[in-house]
C-alpha cells in the first residue's frame, strides 16, 4: 500500500528517517503507523501461556531476572479480587 500525505493526500512523499514522511506539496512531515506484529508482553506470555522467566527470557534474550522485574512491574496496576471487594 503506497502512502499518501494525512493532510492534502498528495503523494509525492519524501522519507525523513524511519516513520517521518515530508509532502513537497503541502509542506508538511508527518509520522505513518508503525508496521509489523506489537511484541508480546511478558505478562502475558507469563499468565496466559503459562511460560516460565527462564523460558521468557530465552524468548527475548533478557536475563530471567529483568523479565521477573518486568512482569511484576506490569502485573502491579491489574486489580485484584480482593480490590474488587473493597470497592463495594
């Protein structure tokens, strides 16, 4: 798919860099959407695939215990049951 300018819809578009496009026409740069899978969190290859860190961390190249700092850094702002509870 051929971008186009989000402002005149030109397209004579110029790169500038990795995700920034200039338009000639119109004068202006933009940022296009990142292409490509979004990378998998280790909170959900933790939980929902019941992966271990070792195993994460082979996956990502990280040591076991980034991955165990990580997790536990994106686990700490889901709600738990007993939070539930306390809300009502």
């Amino acid at each position: 798919m051929k971008s186009v300018c989000k402002y005149c819809g030109g397209k004579q578009l110029v790169r500038w860099g990795g995700r920034r496009r200039y338009c000639s026409p119109c004068d202006r740069s933009f940022r296009v959407p990142k292409a490509g899978r979004k990378p998998s969190r280790g909170r959900d290859m933790y939980l929902l695939d019941r992966s271990t860190y070792r195993r994460i961390g082979h996956k990502k190249k990280h040591s076991h215990i980034a991955i165990i700092k990580n997790v536990q850094k994106e686990i700490k702002p889901i709600a738990t049951p007993t939070d539930w509870l306390k809300k009502t």
